[in-house]
C-alpha cells in the first residue's frame, strides 16, 4: 500500500529582478531567517514560477513597470505572499529592518 507524504511548508521567498548588491544582501538576510530564496532575474518567469512555488514573501524593485507590479501583485494576491517593494538606493540598515518585518508577517499570514 502506497502512502501520501505530507507536504512540508518551507518558509519561501522569490527575489525578482533585483541588482547584485541588494539581491546578495537579501538572500543573506533571509537565510539567517530561515528562508528557501528562490532568485528570478526578469518577471515573465517569476509570474510562471509564482503559483509553482508558491512563495511565502516575494521582494521586488520599486523601479519595475506598472504592469509588471500589477501582474505579480494579482500572483502574490492569489497565494497569499507577502510582497515587498525595495528601492535601489535602500540602506542596509533599512533593508535588514524591512526584511525582518516582511519574513515575520508573511510567516503570520495564513495560508
């Protein structure tokens, strides 16, 4: 007799057209928090991977267009992520703090 696995919710967050420096500082970030950190360089494959992985917190450029807001903000709307936009010039200090904020609320949120 085969037996159903139960699915381990693992704590997910999707970096999405971020540069180098604060994708680098993100993925460290949330690694220490106890994140999986799925990185995706453009949108178009961050909206086909949104519903497949499903992720708990999705971080995004504020820099993007708003169409490309728009679209991934209905994805992380209808899986119940987090989202969080970061500006290019953000500080370290402001992004750790945006960051611990973002983890713990979308770890809250139910799902």
């Amino acid at each position: 007799m085969s037996q159903t696995l139960p699915r381990m919710d693992v704590a997910t967050a999707m970096l999405v057209a971020l540069e180098d420096k604060i994708a680098g500082a993100c993925v460290t970030l949330l690694d220490d928090a106890g994140f999986r950190v799925i990185r995706v360089k453009h949108v178009a494959p961050a909206l086909e991977r949104i519903p497949v992985v499903m992720p708990h917190l999705v971080i995004v450029p504020t820099s993007l267009h708003k169409d490309e807001e728009e679209g991934l903000v209905d994805r992380c709307v209808a899986i119940g992520a987090e989202v969080l936009r970061i500006a290019p010039d953000v500080d370290m200090g402001s992004l750790s703090s945006m960051i611990g904020t973002a983890a713990h609320g979308a770890l809250e949120k139910p799902r």
